[in-house]
C-alpha cells in the first residue's frame, strides 16, 4: 500500500510539472479496466496514423489535430482547467494551455508547455497545497491573456501530442458508451506521449467532454489516465470536471511589411 501511494504522489509530481503547476496532491487510483488506456483513447479516424509531412528531427515535439464531424469554432487561445477530485474530499487543480488555429476551415490545437504567469501561480500552488480549487478572476485571465506570449516554457519531456476533436454527430463508441461522455456536445481527446525521461510516466490520456458552454467558455467532465511503468505498466486513472477559459481570439498572422520590417530591425544603428 506505501508503494502505490508513493507512486501515485510521483506521478501527480511529474503531471503538475508538465502542465505548469505544482500539484502537491495524491490522486486516488480508480479501479484500472482490462485495458487501461482503451476507453479514454481516440478510436476510429483518430487512431489512423498521422498525416504524412516532414518528420520531426530527434528531440524536436510532435503534434498533430484530427478532426471529425462538426465543431465549433474554437480559433483561439485557451486555458483548460482539470478540477480533479482526491481523497477525503480534497481537490487539486491541473492547468493546461491550448493555441488554436484554423487550417482548410478545421481547428488545429497546439499545446503549450508553460508556466502560469508568478502572481497566478502562487496561487495555484497555495490551493493545491490545501486542496482546495483554484478558480481564476477576471483580473487572473486579463493578466495571463496579457502575457500569453512571454509565459515561461517547462520542460514536459512530452515527444507528441495528438489531440482528436469530435463534435457529436461523429462519436465513435468509445464515447457513446461512456455515461460521463455519452451526453457531450463535442469532445477534445488528448494523448501525451513522453520521451523516456519523465521518470516512470510513460503516457498521459486526457478527455474533456464539453456538456455546456457559458459566454465564451465551456464546461464539462474530465477525466485522465497515466501508464506508468514500476518495472510493469500500471494504469492510474482520475476525474473531475474542468472549464475552457477563453483567453483572445487566434493571433493575427504578421503582414509582408511588419516582417520585413523585422529583417531591417537594428540596420543602420551604432
């Protein structure tokens, strides 16, 4: 019993450091299923190989959008919230940072390895050092949407990234069958893929099954799984509830002058 808790704290460790928080909470394990990854894991188009295109030198993340049925336009920056439940009635609280694009009229998701900015850290840090939930203020948001492009990178040791946004009319079994998901309006399925130095946590699992939407925001369950290998591979599984802060809408691309302006920046000075 010491052994999996203490495997539990580690993985909980290495989490909040891949997604720029420091999660000081023990998630509890859920009864682990035959095959542990298979309900959370994208099915169906989103389990085809990646679209062909230049590879990845070594080291370099990977990270690829599949998309099926109808969504929503979700051009845009995001961050998701995981309010995850513990035991005893504790919380912690997981952030992670989403840039999206539109390519061919379709979502591309970019996940972002960044730290929240120090003031919103500091909190995050204090509520999950209580166990309690963070929940961000307007003034919080303004002050992250503000420094969205000078967040602090983290080192995630994640290789790739492969995020599947389904919207209903397209829901494979995997989501049809799952009653914290069967109900959703669109879900985004995220897996994370590390490059062997994140200790034991081989792979994370992350589902957010968006139920309802306030203003420009959405809500809904989370749930997540971690493959661990202590030297086996054992399934630890969580959840929660999450909400997807909109943050501003997808930056502008930079006009021909503006970059050639850049070319010229400096000439001339002394």
């Amino acid at each position: 019993m010491r052994f999996r808790w203490a495997l539990l704290a580690a993985l909980m460790t290495v989490l909040a450091l891949i997604a720029g928080a420091v999660s000081r909470g023990v998630v509890e394990a859920q009864q682990a299923p035959a095959e542990p990854a298979a309900p959370l894991a994208p099915t169906g188009a989103a389990a085809q190989p990646a679209p062909s295109g230049p590879s990845a030198s070594a080291g370099q993340l990977v990270q690829e959008t599949i998309v099926q049925g109808t969504v929503p336009d979700l051009a845009g920056r995001w961050m998701a919230l995981g309010w995850v439940d513990l035991p005893g009635g504790r919380q912690t609280t997981i952030p992670t940072f989403w840039e999206v694009t539109t390519t061919d009229g379709k979502p591309v998701l970019t996940q972002k390895f960044v730290d929240l900015p120090a003031p919103l850290k500091e909190g995050l840090d204090k509520s999950n050092t209580n166990a309690t939930l963070w929940r961000p203020s307007a003034d919080d948001l303004a002050k992250l949407a503000g420094s969205w492009d000078s967040l602090t990178k983290t080192d995630s040791h994640v290789a790739h990234v492969k995020s599947d946004i389904s919207g209903s009319d397209a829901f494979d079994d995997s989501i049809k069958n799952e009653p914290r998901s069967k109900d959703s309006k669109w879900v985004v399925r995220q897996r994370w893929d590390f490059d062997g130095k994140a200790g034991a946590l081989n792979r994370q699992v992350m589902v957010y099954s968006v139920l309802d939407q306030t203003g420009q925001d959405y809500t809904g369950n989370f749930d997540s799984a971690m493959v661990a290998s202590a030297p086996f591979p054992i399934p630890i599984s969580f959840k929660g509830t999450f909400r997807l802060y909109r943050l501003g809408d997808e930056a502008a691309p930079r006009g021909f002058f503006a970059r050639l302006a850049d070319m010229f920046a400096g000439c001339g000075r002394r």
